[in-house]
C-alpha cells in the first residue's frame, strides 16, 4: 500500500483511520479472536460481515495481521505481525483519552482502567505476550498471571459484580 503522502500521520490514517478497523484490532488483541466467525459475533458494536471481511484483506495487505492457510472445511486464523502488535500503544492511546473525554460503561471502561493503572511497563509486558501468541515467539516468566489473563479477570470480576 503506497500512501497518498509522505506524511507518517496521514499514512497512519490511511490503515487504521477508520472505526471498524481499530475495532477489529481491538478484538484481535484483547479477545484474542482470531477467526472470521469470531469476530463477527464478539463485537459489541454489531459489524457487518461485508465490512469485516474488507477490514480484515485491508489489514493483511497493510502488514498488519496474517491470514493462515485454511484447509478445505477450515476456518483461516488471522495473526498479528509485528506491525499488528505496535498497534497497542496507539489503541492505549485512544482508550486513555475515551477514558478521559467520552462516557462509557464501567464495565467496558475496567480494562483500560487497569492498563492506565499499570503503566507503560504493562503495555511493553502485553506486547510480549502477543508475540507468543502470534509469532511464536519464546514466552516470558510472569511471577503470576500474564497481562492477557489479569485483563480478562478484571472484566470478569467487573461482569460478576454487575450480575
């Protein structure tokens, strides 16, 4: 994909500027959905299967996920690239100033909440770990549970709380 100019920003946007986009990274990363079908129905915003189908060729084509061959029968897995993986501190970002400026439920506030809490340091853990999970790369010792698994129990706890 050639950007329209040399400006880094404006290239950014070209890939990742529009709001189903950022969503399906989002997906991708913190609900660790890998397949079509999955991110179709975990999305609480409802995206068409029509523009997911187009985001997800975009962000293969961008460098941003892999498609992994699908045998006859199978469903293709979709993986982050390392380029999908820098896209966290920028989705971080985003959460922060939603965070600070947009309403929102606690209970879909609560991740970000705790990753604003940790720091940047938990970003940089959170990043390893979805190098393992999508480049398999060598995993890291967690003197107790994986970033992943400390945000999902945030949301779980703050689910059971609301029930």
């Amino acid at each position: 994909m050639e950007p329209r100019s040399g400006c880094p920003i404006s290239a950014a946007v070209e890939v990742l500027g529009d709001r189903w986009t950022l969503l399906v990274l989002r997906d991708v990363i913190f609900g660790d959905r890998r397949y079509f079908r999955a991110l179709l129905t975990g999305s609480v915003e409802g995206i068409a299967s029509n523009i997911l189908a187009d985001r997800l060729v975009r962000l293969v084509e961008a460098g941003i996920l892999t498609r992994g061959t699908a045998a006859r029968g199978q469903r293709a897995r979709y993986s982050l690239t390392e380029a999908g993986i820098r896209t966290l501190p920028v989705l971080y970002a985003l959460g922060n100033w939603g965070l600070d400026w947009r309403p929102g439920t606690e209970e879909l506030q609560i991740r970000q909440r705790m990753m604003r809490d940790a720091g940047p340091a938990f970003i940089e853990e959170l990043m390893d770990e979805l190098r393992v999970r999508h480049l398999d790369a060598p995993p890291k010792p967690y003197d107790g549970p994986g970033p992943l698994e400390r945000l999902n129990a945030a949301y779980a706890a703050e689910q059971e709380r609301r029930d």
